[in-house]
C-alpha cells in the first residue's frame, strides 16, 4: 500500500526545537515568571517522557491535568502524547461531581495538578466513592502540596535524560481527550487521535484558520484544560511561534502587562476576558500596539467589541468551534469581495461566527429533515463532517445514537447560513423555543434585551406550553438602578419592533443573576430547573403564538 | 475507535462551490479563452464523473491524463480521484520509449490527451509493442482527433447529469500518481493517496508553505503532468482563489498577458520559465504590480533572479520538493530574525531551498552514514519522512530496497544544513564526485563556472579514475563570441580563486549545449553516456586530488 509516514505531533515538536532552538516560551507560572527556549523546552519534554516512562506509563495510559496555561503544563501537552500514551485535561472549574465522574469515566492514571488548585482537586477525591483509587499526584512546580499526596513535578523530571527516542506512534492512537462544557447535560469525553490533532493542526495554519508564524507571539487565554486551548499550543509550535502563557487565573493586568512586555500578537479568548480587558484598557494606559489579531469564540462576540478593537487596529476574528472539534470548525474572516463593502455590512459579517475552514463540509437541517437555503434567514441544526470531528463519544452509548448520523456530527447548535456562506449560531437545539411548530430563536431575543442600557443579563428558555408545544418567558438581571416596571414596558416595545408577535416573551421575571456553566457559559438548564413550569405562562395563552400558515 | 471522518479531496471542492460559486476559473485553452466560475465547474465536474461512470471507470481504476495546464485537466483533478478513481497524470515531454514504459506500469484505461498532443501520443502508440492495448483516449475540446481514434471530451460529457453523489472514499485510496522526471534513471511511479493529497493541501496552506486564500488570482506554470502543478491546484480550492491556467505550450508573452489581464498574485515556475518572462519585460512594457509571490523550484533559483523580482515588488519563494513528497519539502521563506539583516544576507538565505514546512521531518547522512552538523559546509544525503513524503515506489521492488530505509526516504539529494536550519542542495547523490573517499559538489562548480560571462551552461561530472574513484570534468557551452582558450584559463582561475585545489576540474571540454531531461534539467546520466571515460583524465592525474589529512 502507498502511504506517507503517519500523521502525528512529533514533528511539530522537532521543528521547533530544531528550526527555532532560541525562541521563547514565557510563562506566569506559581512560583513566578518563567522563561525559557524551545531548545530547553525540547530537553524538559524528553526529561518529562523518560519520567513517565520509568513511572510506569505506557503507550495507551491515559494521563490527566489539572492545571491552568503555563509552561509545564505545556510539557505534558508534547510529552504525553508523543510516548503514545493520552493527555487528558481535566477543567478544574467543573462542579465536584463532575470532576469524580470524568476521572472515573477516563481512567486516568496520574494527574499532573497546580498548586493553586490542590485544595479544590483534594475536595473532589475526600468527597469521592472509589472514582480516584489508584489516582497518583504530580504538583506542578518544586513543592509537594499540603492537600494532596503528590509528588512535585521537578522532583518527579528531574535526574532524567534529556533525550527520548520518541517512537513512531500510530495515527490512530488516541492522543488527548477532553470533555465538553456540559451545558447542555453531563460532560461528554471527546477523544482525540494523532490524526485528529495534526488535522487539526494543519487546519488551524490555513490562511481560512487561524494561522502563526516565526513573527508572532502568541498567548492562549483559552485555558488549556478545555479543548487544548483551542490547540493554539499545537499550532503556534508547528509555527515556530514565540509563546507566552498566562498562568493561573490571569486578570485583566496580568493580561494587559503581558501583551506589552512580551509584544503578543495574536492572543485567544472568551467574550468575558475581552470584555475585562477591554474595560481594564479604559481605566489604564495600555499600549496593544504589538496585537494583531484577537480571536473570539466559545460564546458569541458583540459586535461592539469587534468595533472597539478596530479603534485599536487590531483585528477581532469572531471563531466557532466545540469540544467535538478539537475545536476549530469557522473563523470570520472578511471574504475579498467584502472588504470595499461599508463598515456597517462588514462588522455585521465579522460578527457571525463565519466561514468554514478547508477541509470540513456542513449541511443544515430544519424541524423536517430538509437542508435549509442559504438566506441567512432560514435556521436549522449544523450537521459537521471532517477530519477532526469526532465520531464518537467517549463511553457513551445513548449520546453516540443520538447524536451521529451517517458519519455526521449533529451539533445541537441552530444557525442560519448566508448568501456568502457565513453561518451564523441563532440558538442551541437544545434551548431553541417551538411554539405552534416552528422555532423561536432564544438567542436573538436575549440579545435584542441586553440591548436595553438597563438590563446586565438576560437569558431566554421556553417553557412547556400545551396548546404551543413551549412559549417563550425572559430572565432578566437589572441594572442596579433600573426601574424595572418601566423596563418591562421598554422591552417588550422594543421586541415588538423586531420581531413578529408570536416571537415575544409571555413573562419578563427579574433575577439575580444567569447561572454560569464552568466555562463560563448561560447555564439555560439551570435556569429551566431552577425557574421555569409551566405556571409561569398559564392563563397567558398568546392569540399569536406561531406565524400565519396561509 | 475514535476518530474523524476520511482525508479526501472532496471538501476542498465542496468548499469552493459553495462559499464561492462565483469565483472565476479563467484557462487558455485550445480552442481559444474559457471563463466560468467554481459553481460551474463544480457542475462539469460532476458531468465528468457521470460520464466517467457510465463508461465504466470503478472505484480504483486508473485514468490517465496527456495534458497541458487547462480547465479540463483541472475538471478531471477532483472528478477522477473524488469518484475514488485514480488520476495518472503523463508527462508529454517524455520520450516515446517512457512514455509506452509508463502506461503499461500504470495499466491507464481511459486517457485524456490534447488536440495539441495527439500527434504526439500516436507516435508512441503506432510504435508500441502491446502497452496500449485496450486503452482508449478521449481528446480536451469539442473535436475528435484526426491522429488517434477517440471521442471529443464535450460528447463525453454532454447530456450528463451536473449532480453527482460523491462518494465516501477511503483516505487511503490511491487518488493520484505521478513519475519522476527520469533524471537518474527510468521514471519511477509514485502512487499519492487521498490522505497525502490531503497532508499536502493543508501544509501548502501553511504560511510556512505556499498559503492561498480567496483574494489571490494563481496561475501554476509548472506543469499540470508533472506533480500535479506542485498540488496548486487543489490548494488553490482549498483556498477559494481564482484559478488562471496558462494553456498548451505558454510562451512569455502569453504568461505575460495572463498576468496583466487577469490580476495573477501568484505564480510558480521553474527557473527557465521565469528567465524567458524577465526577458520578455526587458524588451516590452509588462505590469507585475499584481504579482505578489513567485514560487521558483525544480531546479535552483539564480540569485539574479531573485534580485530582479525584487526589483519589481515581487517576492520569490524557492522551493524544493520531489515527485515522491507530492512535492512541496522546503520553502525559503525569510525567518523573522532576518527580517532586519542586511540585502546580501537575505538574498543568500532566499537563495537557498529554505526550511522544511511543518509536518515534516529530515536528517542528512554523510557518507559514514552519521548525521552532519548544521554549519552551512558539512554536507551529505538529506532523508525525509512524512504525511505526503511516499514510502514506496509503483511495482519497483529494487528501487523500493534502495532508496528507503526505516520508513524515511533517501532523496538521493545532497545537502548542507545551516545554523537557521535552511536546507542547500549541493548536488544529487549519484552526481556529487568522489574524489580520493571525498565529495566534490558538482553543482558548486557549474555555478561557479556559468559565472563566467562568456559561459552560457556548463555541467561537471565526475569521471572514473582508477587511483582517486572519479575526477571532475567539465563540459562547458561556450557564448557565440567568446575566446575559447582565455575562457579556459580564466575559469581555471576562478575555480582556483574559490575551491581547494583538489576541486578543480582535471578537464575543461566544450561542447554545443548541454542535453536536457523531460522537465528541463540537466541530464548528466546523458552527458556521462555520451562524452565522459576515463580517457578524459588519464595522464593528468593532480597531486592532490583530495583534501590533506593530516
Ligand atoms: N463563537 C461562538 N458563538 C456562539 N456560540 C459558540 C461560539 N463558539 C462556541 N459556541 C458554543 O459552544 C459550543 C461548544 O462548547 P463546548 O464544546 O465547550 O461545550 P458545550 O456545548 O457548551 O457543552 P455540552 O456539549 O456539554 O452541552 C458550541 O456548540 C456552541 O454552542
Ligand atoms: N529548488 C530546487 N533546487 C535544486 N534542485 C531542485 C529544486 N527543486 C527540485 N530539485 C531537484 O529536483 C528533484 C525532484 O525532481 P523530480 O521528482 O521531478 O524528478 P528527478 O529527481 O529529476 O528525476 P528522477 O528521480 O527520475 O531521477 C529533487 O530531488 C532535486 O534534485
Ligand atoms: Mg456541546
Ligand atoms: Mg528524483
């Protein structure tokens, strides 16, 4: 059979430690600022992969990290998966009982842990049945913790040979794993092969992805214990990128201060850090001249914040992706036969979530099974195929049968696709309110409410209906001052200008806040547990609650 | 097992047709100028593979192709392997001998031939022994031939379906299959699968390789029937560009007028194509401002070259790549901490082959069969290994032995490696000297002596010698006016100027041009058959024919 050599992280590793030996990886670590090259980064993965090897871990092992974005954690990123054995990042965010759950669910061995974030790992193994036995502990720096029975990770490397002879693993080796946020339901493990993340890898480096070169400097905010930081550590090294990690919980100063001392120029993040940087810089003198571009993802961008950043002339990519992707699926870019459009038409593009990179295929599929016209206006449930969309969910049987279809990923997410091609996420399947049979975009009536000057937050759920299937009903956060019986007025106006009738709220309730999933995320099935019955709508049937059928 | 879905060609396609259906594919064709758009060309092509069908092409035969750079050869490069057939591309340029040789190898069933070049392919038919039997031939236009029995490609297609059902191909179907150029010996089949297709679409998009996007117009001059154009093609797709095919047999005015009237961005030739265009817009007025990237490979760029391009705002990227990499190995790009050194030291760098785009890896051998250091001077055999680099050649089972050990190929290119890690071909393995167990570049030489002004080409090779293995001959093709016996001293002196003496040509012959191989390089194997024995040498034998030790 003709073939290439198979398809895996190795050589993105040997590039750089080759072609780039003095360029930099910068990181805000626990036990301060780290600094070191490529060439020593090289030395300490192999260091890394010669104390694993002697731990014990073989080609298959699944090893876990607790960990924020630094330079050690880092380390694991190459080293794990390039003895052949499985890295898999743990989101220290998630609740207690999700944590037990994902440990006992992967299996893994050992798990390399922050000091800072000890004590909260120690919670879930005091409080778990048998999902940690036989766990080990490495604490990443050079002191064991006080929570936990570990060792620490200089300790564990240190002594060992700074060569490996990394072997020629197989592309269909599982290399990482990650579990979804779980907005939607219990985190679903994603695992990815060699293949999957060199895919992925070489995606990200099109002209249509995110690329990076020797040029840049690139800083993850995206944290890499969710979907590998978007694999920006993957691809900045096949780049022979500088690096520059922003350690444990990075505020808007740490941010601003690294992108100034260390001249970043592409930089990753949710909406939440850019708004937190975004006002930092109001209230600072903030130089982001070296910033080229920022990319946006994980929850949708305002357009405003795509504006403001223009002002700095840096470039917001608005981006799409999930756990199932590894993640990367659309970026925002402006199309050439757009960029003598006017500003106003080209923010309105860059604010959807895009155009697909090359090497995927999409399809959009309405309540009847039909692939919806690209009108921008007609929505449906994003079907993916590629590459580096998975197959499969880790050990989950129920969710494989339900969310897979003829080599298909159905993503659970609601969009409307352009005349241009952008795709552009108008609610989850999951969250999208049917009412007299036809969808109702709770996204766009959220967004169309936080327009208001008066409201922080809001997030739409449908609620079941018995003559309409779910009507809508709104959760409003006021403002402090707000004068919440004029705003309920004022925004049922304004949603009455937009959209049509049947469209609109049956109930406005304040609250305190949106519940937040562990990524940051409106947690919507929170909110329909904690607030929602259908007492909230009776006695409030709409005459209109679908679109005229005649 | 997890994992994503194939690595096949079918989502680039997918991808231009649907986010830029009106995106132009402009070619000089036979019968006179064709522009249509993706959306139509996704329409043919799937016209093609109904008909293809119909004729009772299956899953795994193979089609060949007798073509220059058209709209229909680029129709049969996503139709043939996305129905999960294989396209062989054919080298018209071969001789007849090759070309009976390569069809029967690769057992074609169907080719595609030009009007142009159905003379040609009659006469290696007419004088076959059995290589042609049962292989029929469609002719690239609206008419048959008059030269070989066939069906005109427009009756082929018409009345088919512009739908096709594309297939689910596997990623390691055989999609395409080139030869090499026969430099060194009989071509040698390589077989690229659908995955290394693929590999090599995505690392070409790099901004390490050769990146295109939806604002570049590129026109490939390298061959179609040779590499597949460098993939450009497919990455062209993959990108969304605009697509400029320069026809049968381009000469420089009309690569000239391509450029001007159709806004080309990038282009990619080998060295002579681009002399006769300098030479060309010496004489006549020709506007380059569009032209962003030159891509120079095949043989090595002239440093001149690059300094004229440069000249004129447009930026030249040497390339190396070999049939058996699908091609693209190396590209020179400028690292970024060259960025500020001064001209001389930039052009010296772009003038080497340049560093390995991501995904690949190297090492070069010395003939101790030790890795060489990376100092720019120490040079030996450069293996590679990777997604897209083959690892076997077509039914040659002593080549297959030869010239790969471990999984990596043995390039039969000799190199030196520089501190910056940009790769230098100095020769070619079965063309580098052996003088007294040493190598002498014969590569070094021939720059060293078409220097001279009054030098038009010179070739070296090495001559067997019963003491010292081989010496150094040169076969030099003097200027029409130059003084022969002063040439033959002032080389002399040059060479003596700048190589140890044990380097010095032990003969300096000349000779009426230098015999040249079906891509336009030198073909040493020729001018050793015809002109080198040891006759050259005898009784001249050098006090020092190799380097003191002592
Ligand atoms: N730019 C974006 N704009 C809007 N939504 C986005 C954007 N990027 C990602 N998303 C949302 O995030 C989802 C992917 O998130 P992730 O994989 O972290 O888990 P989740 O879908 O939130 O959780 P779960 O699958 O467990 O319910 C997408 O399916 C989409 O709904
Ligand atoms: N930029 C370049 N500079 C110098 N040589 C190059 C360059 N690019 C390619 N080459 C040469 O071309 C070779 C690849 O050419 P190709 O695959 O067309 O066949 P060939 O090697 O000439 O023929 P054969 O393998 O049959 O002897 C490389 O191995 C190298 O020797
Ligand atoms: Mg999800
Ligand atoms: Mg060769």
């Amino acid at each position: 059979m003709p073939a290439g050599t198979d398809q895996t992280l190795r050589p993105f590793l040997w590039r750089a430690a080759n072609l780039y030996p003095d360029t930099e990886i910068v990181s805000r670590n626990h036990d301060g600022m780290q600094r070191y090259t490529y060439s020593e980064y090289d030395d300490r993965t192999a260091q890394l992969a010669n104390a694993l090897e002697e731990y014990g871990i073989e080609e298959g092992d699944r090893v876990g990290t607790f960990c924020w974005n630094h330079s050690r954690h880092f380390e694991t990123y190459f080293a794990v998966p390039s003895m052949g054995a499985q890295l898999h990042t743990i989101n220290p965010l998630l609740p207690d009982a999700h944590i037990q759950y994902i440990v006992d669910n992967a299996d893994d061995q050992l798990i390399f842990v922050d000091q800072s974030l000890a004590p909260k790992l120690a919670g879930a193994v005091a409080d778990a049945d048998d999902e940690f036995d036989g766990v080990e502990f490495v604490v990443m720096g050079s002191e064991e913790s006080d929570d936990l029975e570990s060792t620490a990770y200089e300790s564990f490397i240190n002594g060992h040979s700074s060569d490996y002879d990394w072997p020629n693993v197989s592309e269909e080796q599982p290399a990482g794993m990650c579990y979804t946020s779980g907005t939607t339901g219990n985190p679903k493990g994603v695992e990815y092969t060699q293949q999957m993340l060199w895919s992925h890898t070489m995606a990200s480096q099109t002209p249509q992805g995110i690329p990076m070169a020797d040029d840049d400097v690139v800083m993850p905010v995206v944290p890499m214990f969710h979907v590998n930081a978007w694999g920006m550590p993957f691809t900045a090294t096949a780049g022979g990128a500088k690096q520059v990690f922003p350690g444990p919980s990075p505020d808007p100063e740490d941010l601003a201060g690294l992108i100034e001392n260390e001249g970043v120029t592409i930089s990753a993040g949710v909406p939440t850090v850019w708004l937190g940087l975004m006002e930092y810089c109001s209230e600072n003198q903030v130089d982001l001249s070296t910033l080229e571009t920022v990319i946006v993802g994980g929850s949708a961008a305002p357009k405003s914040m795509i504006e403001w950043f223009d002002d700095q002339g840096v470039e917001v990519l608005h981006a799409w992706g999930m756990t199932e992707m590894a993640p990367i699926g659309s970026v925002s870019h402006l199309k050439a036969d757009l960029q003598d459009a006017d500003y106003e038409t080209q923010v309105n593009k860059r604010s959807k979530q895009g155009l697909m990179v090359p090497g995927l295929e999409f399809k959009v599929i309405d309540e009847n099974g039909e692939e919806v016209d690209w009108d921008g206006e007609a929505f449906g449930e994003l079907w993916m195929r590629g590459p580096w969309v998975t197959t499969e969910y880790f050990k989950r049987p129920e969710a494989n049968e339900a969310e897979f279809e003829d080599g298909w990923l159905k993503t659970g997410d609601v969009v409307t696709v352009d005349e241009d091609g952008y795709i552009e996420i108008v609610d989850r399947e999951k969250d999208v309110i049917k009412s007299g049979g036809e969808w109702i975009s709770s996204v766009a009536l959220e967004n169309a409410i936080m327009a208001h000057d008066d409201v922080s937050e809001a997030a739409v759920v449908g609620v079941p209906h018995e003559r309409w299937q779910e009507r809508p009903v709104a959760f409003v956060v006021p403002t402090a001052d707000a004068d919440r019986e004029a705003l309920v007025d004022e925004v049922t106006e304004m949603l009455a200008d937009e959209y049509p009738k049947w469209w609109l709220p049956d109930e406005i309730e304040f609250i305190k806040n949106v519940p937040k999933t562990a990524t940051g995320k409106f947690s919507k099935k929170d909110i329909r547990d904690e607030y929602a019955d259908q007492s909230l709508v009776d006695g409030r049937v709409p005459e209109d609650a679908a679109p005229d059928r005649d």
